[in-house]
C-alpha cells in the first residue's frame, strides 16, 4: 500500500509541476466557416458550391456565435425546431443538416476543434412517400432532355421541391423578394395549410430573369 501511496504521490507532483498544454482555442462556426467554404470551392461544382452558401446562410442566423464544440444535439435540436417553425420542411432542413455536418467533421479532422462524444448531427426523418432529392448528375440529365421552354420551371421546381403543376399555379403575390420566400397559401396548398419555402439562389436567378424579360439562354 505504501509503494503504491509513493507511486500516486509521484504522479500528482508530476502533473503539477510539468507545463500544462494550453487549452484549445475553438472557433465560432462563423469564423470557422469562412476557411471552410474556401476549401470547398477548390474541389466541388458551382451547383453544390451554391447549396452549401445556401444552408450556410440559414446556419449563421441561428449558430453562427457558437464556438465549434459548443455545437452539440440539444443546439442542433433547437436549430430543427426553429427551422421547422418557419415552415421549413424536413427535406428542405436536411441538406442544411447535411452541410453543417460535413463543416464539423472537417474542423475535428482539421484539429481546430476536439472530437465529439456524439454525433450532434442527425437528419430529421421525411415523411413517408416523400420523393428524395435528385442528385447534381441526375438534374444535369434532367435539364438535357428537357424541353428549353421547361427549363425554366424545371429548374425553379428543382431548387424548391415544388411539382411542375404547382410551379404553373404561382402568383407573384406569393413572392417575397426581399426575405427570398415563396408563401404558398393554405387553399392552394394540397396539404391545406400555408408553407413558406426559402428561395435559393438558382431560385431567384428564376424569378429575376422573368421579371427582366431576359430571353431563357437555352431556348432555340
């Protein structure tokens, strides 16, 4: 017992005296952010460049002053919460989800923020039936085959989850330009109630084009 005693004893004036190793400065995720997306750019397409920007925006506006580990599931909780208040889907949250994710894995492997005890990230569940996402390949195939007066509406429907008979029923008056939003009401809706469904970039360049009377580029 005394060996033992004299082997802790020496443990503890160890640890005391040797240099602590300084504790690991954490970046919020909006400063984390930045370098991030800089990598991003260098290896994926402009499409997947611009979906990322996208949910980056929605992240910053909820967890943006977050340090990185301080991202953990009761935030990422609160975050679903509130996007599916605003009348978010889950399919519309989920490559949100998806992004923030891919941003934490790279900080952890970057060593600019310690490992997770858990994953803190954890899609939300779509709703059966629901139709999943295209891939970028398979909307690239989409558009060739594409009639060019579709080409629009198709795109406009593939940026906001929309079918193509709900794209032909919108109203201008569902528009609004400045928060990037479509508000479709609840008697229009085949759900019957009102969803407001963010506007992505490619979206917008959609409605922009249509206000400018800019000729479709694609068209004969």
């Amino acid at each position: 017992a005394k060996k033992l005693e004299s082997v802790w004893r020496a443990q503890l004036i160890e640890q005391r005296y040797l240099p602590r190793r300084p504790a690991l400065e954490v970046a919020t995720l909006r400063a984390f952010e930045v370098a991030f997306m800089q990598d991003y750019r260098l290896n994926h397409r402009p499409r997947s460049i611009r979906r990322y920007e996208d949910s980056l925006k929605a992240l910053l506006r909820v967890l943006g002053e977050l340090r990185l580990d301080e991202i953990t599931e009761v935030a990422v909780q609160r975050y679903k919460r509130l996007r599916l208040e605003a009348g978010v889907t889950p399919g519309g949250v989920n490559p949100e989800l998806e992004c923030l994710r891919q941003l934490l894995n790279n900080a952890v492997a970057w060593g600019v923020c310690p490992p997770f005890t858990q994953k803190p990230v954890k899609l939300l569940k779509a709703p059966e039936g629901r139709t999943r996402f295209l891939t970028l390949e398979e909307e690239d195939r989409l558009l060739k085959v594409s009639h060019p007066t579709l080409r629009r509406p198709v795109v406009f429907a593939l940026h906001t989850g929309l079918r193509l008979d709900e794209v032909q029923r919108m109203r201008w008056a569902w528009v609004n330009c400045a928060q990037e939003t479509l508000t479709i009401p609840a008697g229009e809706n085949k759900g019957g109630h009102t969803d407001t469904i963010p506007l992505n970039a490619d979206a917008m360049g959609v409605l922009r084009e249509l206000v400018a009377g800019t000729p479709d580029p694609s068209a004969p």
